[in-house]
C-alpha cells in the first residue's frame, strides 16, 4: 500500500526557531499533499493543500507567512513553522493521495513540535 | 457549509462485545467516504466507500455507505484492546479532495 513518511517525528526547540517538516511519498508520485494539525483530543484541522509546482492554498485563518509550503517534486513536500512561538506547539500531519482513480489519503506519522 | 457528524463522541466496552460507529456527512460534491484508525500516531487508513449498500470487510472490521440517508457505519466484532484508538470518518468532497473530518469517536476497549 502507499505509503507517506514524515520527518522529524519529534521537535523541541527554542522560541523564534523556524522548524521545517518534510513529507515525503515513497511509492507514488503525488501532486497534491495535504499539511494538517491537530490539538489533543481533538479531530484533524486541515492547514493548507500543497500543490505540486504552484501555491499552497491556505485554509482561513492559517497564516501563509507563518507556515511555509513549499512541494517542489512530486514526492516531497515541506512545511516550515517560521519564528515559532509556544501556541504553535502541536502535532502536524501530513497526506498525500496516490492520483490514481479512486485512491485515499495516506498519512505520514506526524510530527510533535515542542516550543519552549 | 459542509459537516460530518460522528456517534457516539465515546464508548467503552468489554472485549468480546460488538459495537457499531456511525458517521452522517452533509457535503457538496460528495465522492467517498473514508474510515481512519488513529492510535498514537497519524490516521491509519481503514475503508474507502464509493457506493451504497456494498459492505467493506477487513477481518473483525466491516463498513457500509448508504448515500440516500447520508450514513456509514464502521463495526467490530470481538472487540480486542488492541482496538482502541478513535475512529475518525471523513467524506471526500468536491474537485479540490479535500476530506471533511468528524471529531472521531473514542473506543475504550476493557479487558
């Protein structure tokens, strides 16, 4: 089956670091990569949908100057927290979906991102 | 505006037991309906529903879609601890795929 493989899986770093998370899809090609977060004990809140060779586009509410995309290849996707601060502390997901008809979303195993 | 509505929110149950999870959506452009499992980690992709009244299986876990009343439901049969996670429902919609997620239904499953 696909499969989507995200890294680092674990971030602690200082306040003002900007953190990049790659997402990469082993098996197929995706042009479309999906960055999410979520909050403890709750559901999935999609950020933004990476578009392979153009623009991310940005759900409401989610800063484009804050939270980077960039998916320059057809396997990779990258986001990149800039200065970040302890409220963006979260656990970050991505997906990507094989293009092929009728294909799901798989995930990568996240990231936990730790601002002190 | 699009939803998904998952129930019950939680449910704790003995293993053995067989329990039913259900998910109604409210989408334009509707073109799927995907059950996740998620542990610790991200989703773990469980079934994907395209037409009505065709049952998904996977060993003790079973799935069906009925697009008239805007329905799934995700069972377990025998329930083991090691299915305890939340179930997340999400139905695929629109020419952008994106997925709109319900809040997941939280299954304890007790020894």
């Amino acid at each position: 089956g696909a499969v989507v493989s995200q890294h680092p899986s674990w971030v602690i770093c200082k306040s003002g670091t900007s953190v990049k998370i790659e997402c990469r899809s082993l098996d197929f090609q995706a042009t479309t990569m999906f960055w999410y977060r979520q909050f403890p004990k709750q559901s999935l809140m999609l950020m933004a949908t990476s578009n392979e060779g153009s623009k991310a586009t940005y759900e409401q509410g989610v800063e484009k100057d804050k939270f980077l995309i960039n998916h320059a290849s057809l396997t990779l996707s990258t986001l990149t927290v800039t200065s970040a601060h302890p409220e963006d502390s979260s656990f970050y997901i991505c997906s990507a979906r094989d293009p092929q008809y009728l294909q799901p979303q798989h995930f990568g195993d996240g990231t936990r991102l730790s601002i002190l | 505006e699009d939803k998904v509505v998952q129930s019950p929110l939680s449910l704790v149950v003995h293993e053995g037991d067989t329990v039913t999870l259900n998910c109604s959506y409210e989408v334009t452009n509707f073109r799927s309906l995907l059950w996740y499992k998620q542990e610790k980690k991200a989703p773990t992709f469980l079934f994907m529903l395209t037409s009505s009244g065709i049952e998904k299986k996977s060993g003790r876990l079973s799935s069906i879609l009925d697009k008239k009343e805007l329905f799934s439901i995700l069972n377990i049969t025998a329930t083991q601890t090691g299915d305890s996670a939340v179930y997340l429902c999400a139905a695929n919609a629109g020419n952008n795929r994106k997925l709109i997620w319900g809040l997941g239904t939280s299954l304890a499953v007790n020894p």
